[in-house]
C-alpha cells in the first residue's frame, strides 16, 4: 500500500498483518489559531514542536530549488517563548508564477509522495480561490506574494514537517476575523483579505470576529487548513505529546503565535472510541424558518452533528426532534442556544460512545484534478473495504468542469479502486 495522506507509518511500531494494517495509534496535531495563521507561523510551531530543523533541511533540499536559507530563532511574545521560522533569500526580486510553473517544480521534485500531494493541494485551493475573487480561470491566476520563493519554502516546508513528524489527521480550531485593510500586490484589500474569505467559505469554515486591525488569517494559511485539516471545531479527547508555538511576523504586544498541539489516539483494529454528548428536544411550535438558521448557529458554536426528525407528539402535534451531538466541552453553550432560538422549555442529555472505523486518506489524481478519498481498508471478510471521495473536492470539480456531481464521485470512486487494487 502506498503511503498513508499524510505519513506512512505512526511513531509506535505495528507489525503487519495484511495489504494495509491499521496502526494501533493515530497521531493527531491540533491547530489553535487563536491569533491567526500564516505559512511563516505554521512553519515556526512544527519546528517549536519538535521537528528537527537539520532533517527539514536536507528533505527540502529534494525541492531542487535554490537561493534561500531555511532558518529559525527563538523569540518572546507576551512572555511566552515560541519558534519564528525565516527563509533567507539570496534575490528579492519579486517572483511571479502560474499554478503550473509551481506544480511542476513540486512534481519534478524528489520529495516523498505525501509532501508532494499536500503540497500541491494547497496551491490547488489558493489558485481556485484567486481565480474566484477575479473572475479569471485558473490557468490565468497569477501568485504574485504566494508565488515568491519564501512562500513556496513555507507551503511545501509545512507539508514536509507534517510528514517529519508523521501526523495522520489534523484538526483546526475556528479562526479569528480581523477588521481593517492591507496592501497587497492588487492595492489596498479589505480584511478578511477576499481571497482568504473565499477559501473558509468554500470549506465552510467557522470563523469568530476578533478585534484586531491587522491580518490575522493570511491566504497562505488559510489555504493550508481548509485543504489538509479533517474538521474544524473545538478540541476533541486526545493524548497530547507537545505543544509548539509559531511566532507571527508582526508583534501586536500580545502573544501572537499559532500554537500546535500534537499527540495520539488509542485505537483498535476495528477504530477507536470517544465520549460525546447527545442534546435532544421534541418541538412543535416553531417557525420552520427558523430551523435552517439554528442548524448554522449550532455548527458555528462546535457541535458535531444536528439533524432533524418529524415526531407525532401529544395531542396528535406534528412536531420536530432536535438533536445536536456534542463534545463534553461544548454541551452548555449549546444547550444555551436551543434555549435562546427555540421555543422549547426542557432538553434531554444523555451520555454515549461515539465508535468510529480506523480510516486513511489517499489522494487520487482526475483529469480535473485531485479529490480526497476516506477509507477504511479491508480487514478479513467482516470488515470489508470502505471508502468515499470527499465531498468538497468533487464539488469544486463539478463546478470547474460542468459535470453531474454523480459523476465526479463516480470518476474518483474508480480512480480510487484502479490505484487501490493495483497496490
């Protein structure tokens, strides 16, 4: 089997027993963006959280590229200690580039397979964003700030440190929207800088409004969370190993860092377990408008899962069932907004185990691009092998091409099962 998405084998050994094992640990890295994110702050908190600069170093030498240096320092912002990563440049003259002049050093690289899909998956999402906020096809973009060769070192050095440090899944907390403008190679932006905003609506990002006049979310980083993290939302159960912290390139008196939490999950062959809570309610006297933006507002506030069920209530009441799936952190906050939306006086709460499969990522390549498959690989007749392309990237792919979007799930389901079988 080819490489896992994002490394191929955990930090504890397994030993293996068919085509594709299932490791008994995940490895998990957690993004708290609480003061924003940028490539540079990306880069500083895998280093602050223990990759090794020497071996990113001599991986990144496979890029072939040349004219800058891969550096870091430590600094204190707002009394904390964090990692500021540099990337020296021997020439400063602005560099402009197409997304095929990119993809095509990253492809004719000698970088493992995983660092290479990330990588070209982020500029993927940075081109399609651009390309929406002007009205040009994605051939015509050009990367004015994200084309030079510190960004490039920043975007593919990211991927590079996930795969060192051999993360299996990332999780990203909401990110922070800031208020003002900012220069820009197209002249003053507002921000959320657009194509930033095009980016975590695409994903459907949550985002929660932060007092500061400076860029917070960079489309840099932007673009590496929507198209490597799994969920966005608050942090679930999981055995943290080390923190990071990646300094930000302005110094607002606070500590402005992305902090990096990275660690494991206990799984077993047929997955893993975690505790969650399940919110219900029976309503009846509700505008049904108002459902639509109660189901928004509870994803926005970080509940896992709402749906709806029609009930027969008393009094033969046509009637609503709520029910809203929540970590134990978030239950109170979310049972606050049922009772501030609705028109319901009483909830239930109950406590359950959310059992999930062991799962993988592997990238497969259309004629219209890359899509994400989840899978669950074959163990023995009772657990045969599951698998489902993602469905934001068959939706960019059916609005670039005009295909059915039945179509797209079908071309990467057989892309999926040609390179799945053949392995």
């Amino acid at each position: 089997m080819s490489e896992n998405y994002f490394t191929p084998a955990s930090v504890v050994p397994t030993p293996t027993t068919g085509k594709d094992s299932i490791k008994p640990v995940e490895q998990i890295i957690y993004f708290d963006c609480y003061s924003g994110i940028s490539g540079d702050m990306t880069l500083g908190a895998l280093l602050d959280c223990g990759v090794d600069l020497a071996s990113l170093q001599e991986l990144l030498k496979k890029l072939n590229l040349s004219g800058y240096r891969l550096e870091s320092e430590k600094v204190t912002r707002g009394g904390i200690a964090g990692t500021k990563a540099l990337v020296q440049l021997e020439d400063n003259s602005p560099v402009e580039r197409h997304l095929s002049n990119i993809l095509e050093i990253i492809d004719q690289s000698d970088l493992p397979q995983p660092v290479c899909q990330n990588s070209s998956a982020v500029f993927r999402r940075l081109a399609e964003a651009e390309a929406a906020v002007h009205g040009i096809a994605v051939e015509k973009v050009h990367f004015h700030e994200v084309g030079a060769l510190d960004a490039i070192i920043d975007i593919v050095g990211t991927c590079a440190a996930l795969y060192l440090l051999k993360v299996d899944r990332i999780y990203c907390s909401p990110l922070p929207a800031s208020r003002g403008e900012i220069m820009s190679a197209h002249g003053r932006l507002p921000l959320p800088a657009p194509a930033t905003l095009e980016l975590l609506t695409k994903r459907q990002v949550p985002i929660e409004g932060h007092d500061s006049n400076y860029e917070m979310v960079t489309p840099t980083g932007a673009a590496i969370v929507t198209a490597l993290a799994d969920s966005f939302g608050p942090l679930n159960n999981f055995n943290i190993e080390s923190v990071g912290y990646g300094a930000g390139s302005i110094d607002p008196g606070h500590p402005n860092y992305l902090r990096l939490l990275y660690g494991y999950v206990q799984i077993s062959e047929s997955g893993y377990e975690e505790k969650i809570i399940v919110i219900e309610a029976n309503i009846d006297d509700l505008n049904p408008e108002i459902y639509g933006y109660l189901m928004e507002k509870l994803f926005a506030a970080g509940a896992l899962d709402v749906y709806f069920t029609p009930v027969q209530m008393k009094k033969n009441r046509p009637g609503v069932q709520l029910t809203i799936l929540s970590t134990p952190e978030k239950q109170k906050l979310l049972q606050q907004i049922v009772f501030t939306e609705t028109t319901t006086l009483g909830l239930r709460a109950t406590t359950t185990r959310k059992i999930m499969s062991a799962r993988k990522t592997k990238l497969v390549q259309t004629a219209w691009g890359q899509v994400r498959v989840k899978y669950t690989p074959a163990q023995g007749e009772h657990y045969p092998l599951q698998y489902c392309p993602e469905y934001e990237d068959c939706q960019s792919i059916a609005e670039q091409s005009g295909l059915p979007m039945k179509e797209v799930y079908r071309l990467a389901e057989y892309h999926f099962r040609k390179e799945y079988l053949q392995e």
